[in-house]
C-alpha cells in the first residue's frame, strides 16, 4: 500500500471498524473524507447475485468515461475476469477480509497506466457483509487520463491486509502474503490461495 488515497481510506475504515472485523455501512460518513470522495466506491450484491456500484466517485466515473453507478464491478475488468473478479468480491465480503489490488488499466488507444485498488467490507445491520467499500487510484498523474477513458483493468498482482480483532488500536498495516498473478491466471484460484495462506498463518 503505497498511494495517500489508498492509505488514508484503509485507515479510516480501520477507525470507524474498532474491534469488529468490518464496520456498519451506517458507520460510513462522506462528511468524514469529503477530499477522498471521487476517488471512492460502494459495492453491493444485489438480488441476482451479481456485485455492482452503488456508488462511484466522479473521478472513477472520469477514469472510464461513464456514469458507473449500477454497473457490474466485473465490466471494468479484462475479458476472462469477469466472473473471478466478481468471485472475489464476494470473497472479501464473506471472509469480512479487505484485500489490496495493483492493476494496470489500458485506454481505448493503447495507453497504460498503474493503479491500487482496496476493498474493505461493510456490514448491514442484521450483521451480514453485503458491502464493499472501495478506492481506485493511479500510481501516478499522466495527463491523458483526463482526456482518453480507460477500456479496462488487468489484474497485476493481489494481497490480503490484515486485521487486529482483539486490540483496541488497529494494527499496523503489513501484508500477509503477496501473490503475483499473471493475467492469464484465473482469479478465483488466487482467492482461495490467498485465503488458504491466510487460514495457515493464523494457525501458528
């Protein structure tokens, strides 16, 4: 985790959380980051099963061109990621677990830029995870990201961000392991490596 944005929502999510392993999509207060908010996003499952923006940030809605709210989190993706990405949503709102994404968006001309993705779950009030709170931010200013929408992301590599349940202060932000993903790899596969690793790890 590198870039301010990404860093600065973590660790209001962080806050906000306390000693739950995910905080109260009622907990979430736009007024609290009012500078992050174009670069943020809301994530839900909606009744078909699929995940989809229930909100998204002026400045994301820029990055591709369009009015993001209601679209399927899978469409940003390349072809053939589509269902794991969506998978994996899902994932870190089952396992209440934020996740860490650095990905490579292309333009519909051919350029590339560098960005970090988190997803961070949110709980509804009957205590089920049904929410992802959520930044995509370039690793860089490139001036044609304001001119040329972007056509998709590709997967670069993904990591798990760990949690201190049981203190009052959150833990530092150090990750558990790192797993390179080609972008051929299937992204349900590194899920359930991701998980795996992380079930052994807190059985030592």
């Amino acid at each position: 985790m590198r870039l301010q944005t990404t860093i600065e929502i973590f660790d209001y999510w962080n806050r906000i959380r306390g000693t739950a392993d995910a905080p109260l999509k009622s907990q979430v207060e736009p007024s609290a980051v009012p500078h992050l908010l174009q670069n943020l996003f809301i994530l839900e499952t909606r009744d078909g099963g699929d995940i989809g923006f229930r909100l998204a940030g002026t400045r994301i809605c820029d990055l591709f061109g369009r009015d993001l709210r209601g679209e399927r989190f899978s469409s940003l993706w390349a072809h053939g990621q589509h269902t794991d990405i969506e998978r994996t949503a899902k994932g870190v709102m089952d396992h209440a677990m934020p996740a860490l994404f650095n990905a490579t968006g292309y333009s519909t001309i051919g350029h590339q830029a560098s960005f970090e993705i988190v997803m961070m779950p949110l709980r509804s009030s009957d205590g089920a995870c049904d929410r992802l709170l959520g930044a995509i931010t370039p690793a860089a200013a490139a001036s044609w990201l304001e001119i040329v929408p972007l056509e998709f992301l590709a997967l670069d590599r993904s990591r798990l961000l760990p949690t201190n349940f049981g203190k009052a202060a959150p833990a530092p932000v150090r990750p558990i392991n790192e797993i390179v993903a080609g972008r051929g790899a299937r992204f349900g596969q590194v899920m359930r490596r991701m998980m795996s690793q992380l079930l052994s790890v807190e059985a030592r």
